[in-house]
C-alpha cells in the first residue's frame, strides 16, 4: 500500500512530499497525472508548485484534469486526501474542500516561516497535537490568501472543519500574524470528511531538524493513521 504523490506539469514539491513521508514511516511514489491513479492507493498527496504554470489562476488547470475524478472516486472508498499550498488550490478548485485560494492581500510572493494553532486536534492530519498548539511550518505562495464568506466560515467553525488558523508564538490570532490576508486567519481545512484536508503551508518542509524544525511530521503522520 502506497501513498501516491500526484505529479503535474509544473509541480515542484512533488519529491520533497516522497522524502518526507519515507522520512515518517510511510511508503510513497510520484504517480504522473495522465497515467492515472495505481490500483488502491494508501493515500493521495496533491503537492505544492506551479501546476499548468498557474495560469487562469492558481490551481485552476489542475483541478479539472481527468485524474481529480479518480481521486474523488478514492475519497468516497475513505483514502485520506492531503492538498498542500498548490495542491490546496488543486482541491478546492476540484470541490474537495471550501472556499478558495487567491493572490496573498501583500499582492507579492511570500516565503517565511510562520506559526499556526491548532483548532481541531481531532483528525489524522491534527491527532499528534492538541487542540491550541502552536506549531510551526514554512510557506511559499502568492497566492495563499483563503476566501470564503462568513456564513459559511461560521459553519465550518461549528463543524470543526478549520484545522489550522495563523497566530503568534503565543497562539494569538491577530491581523499582524495573517501573512496572507486570509479570512478567519484560516490556514487548512477539512472537506466534508475529515480524511480530506488542504492547507497552504508546506508540512514536507518542516521534517527535518537539521532544516529548522519538525513540526511537519506530526501532519504527514496522519497518513498512518
């Protein structure tokens, strides 16, 4: 059983998203979009990058190539989803997930480290922390800026959808802490199950310690699960 990281013309973090889940105990191959998915795969990975070189908008291409069909074939048979920064855009686009990604309020590319809280620990992508954790995980996006209207943000709240929200190294959430813009702070979401999340900050790059930290292996854990 193998987590399949599904690759696109343009994608970047593909190799990285196989490196870290061996890293963490879990086997994982690139699977190439147009060969569509392998027979019963573990889990699937949509990975960071520029899919279709972003035009349109980010994301856009991606989530209407024939493959996303396979893969919502797999998340009616239960095979947990994880979209990351790219991939995030590719699911919400492909209607994995709510809302929608776009162009960062700085209107500029932005790449740091950033520090997030844990709002719903209760999931395979959340299950190695605690709800109000504060971890830490690098971004790199121009686009990372999460939209959605109120209604329905208040709804994902109830349903304790909302994985991640950006914060300080104290776990406040507050304007200054948002390097985005996004709406209620929000950095990853659940779909409607909770074995489908998309989150614009990269987990793959935070595994290693020698790199500045591993708070992405408890994410790419939930793979395990």
């Amino acid at each position: 059983m193998t987590v399949s990281v599904i690759q696109f013309g343009g994608s970047n973090c593909d190799r990285d998203a196989v490196r870290a889940l061996r890293d963490v105990g879990v086997d994982a191959e690139r699977t190439w979009h147009e060969d569509g998915l392998p027979e019963d795969p573990s889990g699937i990975v949509l990975p960071g990058g520029f899919s279709y070189g972003d035009y349109l908008r980010a994301g856009a291409m991606a989530g209407r190539a024939p493959i996303l069909q396979d893969v919502r074939d797999a998340v009616n048979e239960g095979v947990p989803v994880l979209g990351i920064c790219n991939g995030a855009q590719v699911g919400c686009e492909a209607g994995l997930t709510p809302g929608a990604f776009t162009t960062n309020a700085s209107a500029r590319f932005q790449c740091e480290h950033v520090h997030l809280r844990v709002e719903n620990a209760d999931t395979p992508w959340t299950r190695s922390f605690e709800p109000g954790d504060v971890i830490e995980l690098p971004i790199a996006h121009g686009e990372g800026r999460f939209e959605i209207d109120e209604e329905r943000l208040a709804d994902l709240d109830a349903d304790d959808r909302v994985l991640f929200r950006y914060c300080d190294a104290d776990g406040n959430v507050r304007p200054a802490a948002n390097p985005n813009g996004s709406t209620g702070a929000v950095a990853g979401v659940c779909g409607e199950r909770e074995h489908v999340a998309v989150l614009m900050p990269h987990p793959e790059r935070a595994t290693l310690p020698e790199l500045g930290g591993t708070d992405g292996r408890g994410i790419l854990r939930g793979f395990a699960e």
